[in-house]
C-alpha cells in the first residue's frame, strides 16, 4: 500500500509540472507550467511535520522539557529555507539565510522556554530544535531540491535505492546474519546483513540506470556505485536513528505506521541518503 502510495504520488507530481498556467503567475515567475515538486513538497512537509512530533516525543521520553510546537514550527522552517531558496541566490547570501535561519531557531528556542522564568532544560531544550532544523527540516528539504533539479522518477529511484539495503540488510541477517556490527547500538544489525544490503542497494542503483538511461550519460557501472554509496550512508542514518532512540530509552521512533514504527524509523536512512544522494546526482550529471 505505501508503495504503491509512492508510486502514485511520483506520477501525479511528474505530471503537474506540465500543467499550462497564465496570468499573474506567468508574470510573477516566468514560467509557462506549474512549478516541479508540488506533491513533493506537501508530502515531504507533512513527514518533516510527523517526524518533529515523533522527534519531540523522544526528548520527552528523557525527560527533557521541549515543545513540540517549538520543534515542528523550526523543522518547517529549515524545510521552508531549503525548499524556496531562489536558484539565482548569490552564494554569500544563501550562507547568509542559512546561518539566520539557525540563529532563529536557538534563540527563539531560548526565550520560549524561558517564558516562565525557568531557565532548567532550556540549553537542551534549544539543541532539540536545532535538531529539528538540521535533521528534519534541512535532510528532507534534499529531496525538494532534487526534485527541483530532476524527474520525479529520479528522486523515486534515490528513495527505493536506499530502501533496498534496508531490505537487503534484514533478509540477509535474518538468513545467515552471525557477526554483530555495533552491538552497544543496535544489537540486530550484523556484518552480513550490512554486506547483503550493499548489495541490493547496488542492484537497484544499476536497474536505475537501465530504466532512466537517457538521462545518464554513465552506464551501470555508475549505477552500481551509487547504489553502494546511499547504501552505506543509509546504514549510517539508522545508526543515528537507532542512538537517539537507545538514548530516550524507545525501541520506536512512534507509532504512526503499524509494523513499521514510526515515520522516523522508516525514514531514517533516507534522511541521511537524501543530501549525499543531492552532491552524487550532480557529480553523475556532470560527467
């Protein structure tokens, strides 16, 4: 069912970027068409939205006094910057932006939870919404800007890379998984499933290459490589979901998604695959 929600949404956003427009839009933009990533962008908000609640739920879980409205309003605020930050931005002032953006984020953090003259937990209170920025609000605004940069196929073909090594990963260690990779993090994971989701990983990245082929002007071999490199940093990104949850003391990130956990834990290696996945299509792009 998600799947198949994925695939219908990559259609549908594909799809809109060819709808003719006029009148003020044409004279504000420039542009004869809908912009590209409508649907990504509503998509990618709601799930950054989700993912601030599941987010704050786990600084509570720690005890650690922080709101969720303070976390979802700077997630959507990073996402926002990331998304609508013009191509023509000189890059002085987009450093600029970014660094205003996180400015706001620590002290209006700050001065919300000192409201009520309480100065307990503010410190890391303020690092969860900074938290929310960077690795909710900035890592899903990647897939918006690749979406700005490519067909929507192509930011489909990032995402169910990466989710093979996921697959790839739990089938293989099920089957066969003996050596334990970090057993302190997550005690699940070994060296064989990490090893068979490289491999799936790198298989999707070479079925990627085959299906958009006039896109790329690299052949499988590239494909193969890009498959192994989301693959790895994937691994990394549940790693870094897996020491957040360990850390609040929570087997989930939520609860959202029956079978699955929570948007975070279904995401968190996309998270991370979504800006290197950004720099890689460019370099594969300009070869």
């Amino acid at each position: 069912m998600l799947i198949a929600a994925i695939i219908l949404g990559s259609w549908l956003d594909q799809s809109l970027d060819r709808v003719p427009v006029s009148g003020w839009y044409e004279e504000l933009t420039g542009r004869r068409t809908l912009p590209p990533g409508i649907v990504v962008l509503l998509a990618v908000a709601a799930l950054a939205w989700l993912g601030a609640l599941e987010l704050a739920a786990l600084y509570r879980q720690k005890s650690i006094r922080v709101s969720r409205r303070v976390v979802i309003t700077f997630t959507i605020l990073g996402l926002a910057m990331v998304a609508f930050i013009p191509k023509t931005l000189d890059a002085v002032t987009g450093v600029a932006l970014v660094n205003t953006v996180v400015a706001v984020a620590l002290v209006g953090s700050l001065a919300f939870n000192a409201r009520h003259r309480e100065v307990q937990g503010s410190a890391a209170a303020a690092g969860g919404a900074l938290l929310g920025v960077a690795y909710l609000g900035m890592m899903f605004g990647f897939m918006v800007l690749i979406r700005r940069e490519w067909s929507a196929w192509v930011l489909l073909w990032l995402i169910t890379t990466t989710k093979a090594s996921d697959i790839g990963a739990y089938f293989v260690g099920r089957s066969i998984g003996r050596h334990k990779l970090i057993p302190w993090l997550s005690p699940g994971k070994t060296w064989e499933g990490a090893f068979g989701g490289v491999a799936f990983s790198a298989g999707m990245g070479a079925l990627g290459i085959v299906v958009l082929g006039s896109q790329w002007p690299m052949g499988a071999l590239g494909g193969l490589a890009f498959g192994v490199a989301l693959s790895v940093v994937g691994q990394i990104g549940d790693l870094v979901m897996s020491l957040l949850k360990r850390d609040a003391g929570a087997k989930d990130a939520g609860s959202s998604l029956p079978g699955f956990g929570g948007i975070l834990d279904v995401l968190d290696s996309v998270l991370l695959a979504a800006p290197v996945g950004f720099w890689l299509l460019r370099v594969m792009r300009d070869l």
